[in-house]
C-alpha cells in the first residue's frame, strides 16, 4: 500500500489571509512530528515562503524530506496569461533550487491548466500533483508532456474530521493514497475570518489527527512515499 503525505506551504489560507503564524509555528511541530515518526513528505513551497523562511526550507532538504514547487506566490496558474505563467514558474523553480534539487510541482488550488504542462518539462519538472479526484478528475497515474501526473486523493479538511468518518474515508480510497495540508492547519484558526471548512478543528487537534492517520497506515505496513519517489515506481511497473 502506497500513502504520500504531502504539504503546500504557503501564507495563512490564502486570498483571505496574509500572515505566516502556519510557517513559525504549524510547520516546525510538523516536521518534528515527522521525525518522530521516521516518515519522510513532500512540502511544496511557494518560493515567497522560501524566501522569507530559508532556514524552514533548508531543513525540509537537510532532514530528507521532499522540497516541490507551489508557485511564486500562490497565483492561480488557470487565471494567468500563458506567457506570465511561463515566467513565473521558472522563477520559482530558480529560487528554490538553491536550496536543492526540485523536480516535483503543485498548483495553487490544485488548478492547473492542461496546456501548461509543457513549461513544467521545460524547466526540469518531472512529477506533478495538480489533479484531484474529489475535484472530478477520474484518471489515474498518467504522463502529460513528458511529466508524471499523480493525483491527489482527498481534499485537505478530511484530515480534520473526527477519526471514526476519517478511518471510513480511508478505508475507500485507491492507491496511490495521496493526502494534503497545509501549515497553517495546524495552528488556531477559529477566530480567523475564512470559511468554516478552512479553520474547524485546526491547531493542536489536526496534529494529533495527523498523527492518528501515520499510525493507521503503519499498522497496516503501507509505504509512505514522497511524490518524487513515483518515478520510481512507475518505471518499475512499465
């Protein structure tokens, strides 16, 4: 059984927020949380974020973990003019790099349109994840464009669900089983003005909810999988 845990680490639950509490405080308990648990994610960064937080973005790399790409600053690539977009996921993918090697990629909102495919390969990208299956994309593991698509199983407030509906949801998905968070879930957001789905349950409950979701996985001796590791696996199965 193949399960990715994977973050996109951008600003407070972006249009409706501009602070970072979710990269000094959320962030740092989930990478010691993951550590504890001797299991390596995915974090695609906005490279804003990798800007204003390096020393956050160098421990992703130093302690094993994945280092993807998320956009500049969480633009959303289906509303951008081709061209725009074009640049701006080559200057993401330039600041990134200088923390380490990137060649996985998310868009912001999990849209990104089919014909951009072709910039991500240009630019050294060879896995994405912008698909999502609760979103109504019905395909599996695929190639677009020289790039592996892997799709995202599950939207990310099913990780703050109470565990019982949880485990059931779980239970039902197909593999790959590719799960999302953001940082920012994982400190209060109750007071925020944002949408409801966005702040119920965050901070220290969605950590130990997130823990609850590694042990059930572990005793079932699943494999957590960074997105970047797919290529491998894909090979092997072709």
């Amino acid at each position: 059984m193949l399960v990715s845990l994977t973050f996109d680490v951008e600003q407070d639950c972006p249009p409706y927020l501009n602070t970072t509490r979710g990269m000094e405080e959320g962030l740092p308990k989930i990478l010691d949380l993951l550590n504890e648990k001797n299991v390596k994610a995915t974090f695609f960064f906005t490279a804003e974020m990798a800007k204003k937080y390096p020393n956050l973005a160098k421990r992703i790399v130093d302690e094993g973990h994945e280092l993807g790409c998320h956009g500049f600053n969480h633009e959303r690539f289906d509303k951008l003019e081709k061209n725009k977009a074009e640049v701006i996921i080559k200057k993401s993918l330039d600041i990134l790099r200088e923390f380490g090697d990137v060649v996985s990629f998310r868009a912001p909102n999990l849209q990104f349109p089919r014909y951009l495919f072709s910039a991500l390969s240009k630019n050294g990208i060879l896995v994405d994840s912008s698909r999502a299956r609760y979103k109504g994309y019905k395909g599996g593991i695929k190639v677009l464009d020289g790039v592996l698509e892997i799709p995202v199983s599950v939207t990310s407030s099913i990780l703050r669900l109470p565990w019982p509906v949880q485990k059931f949801i779980h239970a039902r998905l197909r593999e790959p089983r590719v799960y999302f968070a953001h940082p920012w879930e994982f400190v209060p957001m109750q007071k925020e003005k944002i949408r409801f789905d966005c702040k119920f349950n965050t901070g220290d409950n969605a950590l130990i909810l997130l823990e609850r979701l590694i042990d059930y996985y572990k005793d079932q001796n699943a494999k957590f999988v960074m997105i970047r590791e797919y290529l491998d696996v894909y090979n092997k199965k072709t």
